[in-house]
C-alpha cells in the first residue's frame, strides 16, 4: 500500500509482527524506504560481484535432459545389479527438494570421462540417444546446440572443492534457510546455489539473522516461500570486518551449529528448522552464532527492523561514488 502527499507526516511508525496473529511491536521511524526499513531511500540492484571481500555464490549445474541424466535410487540400483561397473560415472545429486529433505538422487556424470567407459552399456547409450533427440526438438538455441553433447550436462558449475550448498527456494515457515556444506562429489542442481572455496566464517555470517533478516527484505518470494538469490541477497550483503578474535567467535559458534544438527541424524533439515517444533539445543546454538555475528557489526539488536537499518547503513557507505555516472570517452572522428 503506497500513500503520495504534497507533504511528508510529521510522525512516522513501523509495525512487526511476530506472528500473523500476534500483537504488533511499535517503532517511530526518521524515513521508511521502500523495503519498510527506517533507512534512506535505496535501491538494491543486481550485482555480479560480492560487494565484500567473500568467494562468489554460482547456481549448480543443469542437465536439460527429459530426465535421462537423473536417477532415483532405485533406477541406480536396478542400473548397478546389472552393470556394477558403471558405479564411478553414477553420482550422488541434489536440488533444493533433496537437500532439505534428505532424499536421495544420482546423476549420470559423464565430464572427462572416456567413452569406453560406458559405450558398452545399451541402459547408458539408450538413455543419452533420448537426450540428443530431445535437446535437437528444442526451441532454444543453446539447448540444440547440446544435442551435439547428449553426454554432458548443459550448464556446468560443479566445483572441485567441498562448498557451502543454499536451496534457491526454502518455505517462508522458517527462521533460517538451511544452509551448510556438502562434498565436491555431490553434484549441486540448479535448484540450488553453491559457495566454492569458502570456511566456517563465510557459513556462519550468511546462517545467522542478520543475514537471513537482509535476505526477507531484499530477497524474492514464491507465494510464501523465501527466493534467494546470489545478486540480490548475497553479492549486496555488507559482510563486517572483524577483529581475529571475533572471526574465531564466529568459526567456533557456526561449527556449534554443525554439531547440534549431526545429534540428530534421523531429522532432516526441512523437520529440524520447522519454525514451531525447533529443538531448543538448536535454537540456543543459533542465538550463540547471531551473538558472535552481531559482536563483529559493533553492536546488539533488538528487532530485524534495527539490524536490516544499520546494514542498510553499511550498504550506502560502502556504495558511495560505485554509482556515480561515469564520464562519456570523447568519439574520435577520422576523415
């Protein structure tokens, strides 16, 4: 709801719910900016880089294939009791759905692999002669032009390091997008977004509220469910600058996250982040890891409207002059 004026209210408020049915907190505001922050008036766009110093988020791999590049466990089962040979070219994936949910999938992963490897298998050269026709029925260009690679996927980013794994989509019912590491022989779907090369530091900065609050307010939604995106949220996030000895605080109280989730092993990510079934030992070790986090910014904050303000803050002082109109170069004109 968007309100125009010849002249601005003297008194301006904002109201947060804790819940939909809740009591609403009050808050007087200097300026309310169009993401209903008390902040001035900015606008995040895309950006292609980290604005901090951090290892870039890249979305996974796509395999643009009608299905014959992925596999259920039983269709990699009943593939590996008839051709056990094959098991080095089948690898575990996972998309968003998967990786919260702790469901297992594989993919055929046919990169650098040799053809002798596989051509003997009519499952195998069966399953890539149905890609080929399909990527050549294609309306797309790029995706035609793979019909000429029905062995490869069609986007490849999988990195060869362990990285950070984020789900593109996460219900809107949580307090924390589930966020964590996973091995470099997971191959991360483009349902999902990963950081290569990166630490505990990096995990526990984008797992904590301050960052999931700046990812409700400048982030997409799909009907309810949060929408991250790596130019959006994560490349404008204003990262803190640290002192050693709070970037350790950090490292220690993110590996407390890890942990807490390894004693429950029989939940899955989805079952352990529900908002309204927690575990308390979670819910402790996250508020451990937003003090850490929270120390490293300078101060303690008392609503997602205060810490969403001061990195709004942060993203003006750091942004200063990148926006400045640059000057046109003078057009050289040869007789």
């Amino acid at each position: 709801m968007i309100g125009f004026g010849l002249k601005g209210w003297g008194a301006k408020k904002l109201y947060q719910y804790a819940t939909v049915t809740g009591e609403p907190m009050e808050t007087e505001a200097k300026q309310i900016n169009a993401y209903l922050v008390d902040a001035d008036t900015i606008f995040i766009d895309k950006r292609r880089k980290p604005l901090s110093n951090v290892p870039e988020m890249t979305k996974g791999s796509s395999p643009t294939d009608d299905g014959n590049l992925l596999l259920t466990k039983e269709e990699r089962d009943r593939i590996l009791n008839n051709e056990p040979g094959l098991a080095e070219i089948i690898r575990p994936f996972t998309g968003a759905k998967e990786y919260l949910n702790n469901q297992p999938r594989y993919c055929i992963w046919l990169k650098d692999v040799s053809p002798a490897k596989y051509n003997h298998s009519k499952e195998i050269m069966g399953r890539l002669a149905k890609i080929k026709e399909y990527r050549s029925k294609s309306d797309r260009v790029a995706t035609k032009k793979y019909a000429q690679f029905p062995s490869l996927f069609v986007e490849i980013r999988q990195p060869d390091t362990n990285y950070i794994i984020i789900p593109r989509h996460s219900s809107g019912n949580r307090p924390f997008i589930p966020i964590g590491f996973l091995d470099k022989n997971i191959i991360a779907g483009d349902a999902t977004s990963f950081i290569p090369n990166t630490t505990l530091y990096e995990f526990g900065i984008i797992t904590s509220t301050m960052h999931m609050a700046w990812m409700r307010h400048v982030g997409g939604y799909l009907g309810t469910s949060y929408r991250y995106s790596n130019t959006i949220v994560y490349n404008n996030f204003p990262f803190p600058d640290p002192t050693v000895k709070q970037k350790d605080a950090i490292i220690k109280r993110a590996q407390g996250v890890l942990d807490t989730r390894k004693k429950f092993p029989e939940l899955s990510l989805a079952e352990l982040y529900e908002a309204t079934s927690m575990l308390p030992e979670l819910v402790k070790a996250h508020q451990e890891l937003d003090k850490a986090v929270e120390a490293a910014y300078g101060k303690s904050f008392a609503s997602d409207a205060d810490r969403v303000a001061h990195l709004f803050n942060l993203y003006q002082k750091m942004t200063e002059g990148l926006f400045a109109e640059k000057p046109r170069r003078k057009r050289r004109i040869s007789s």
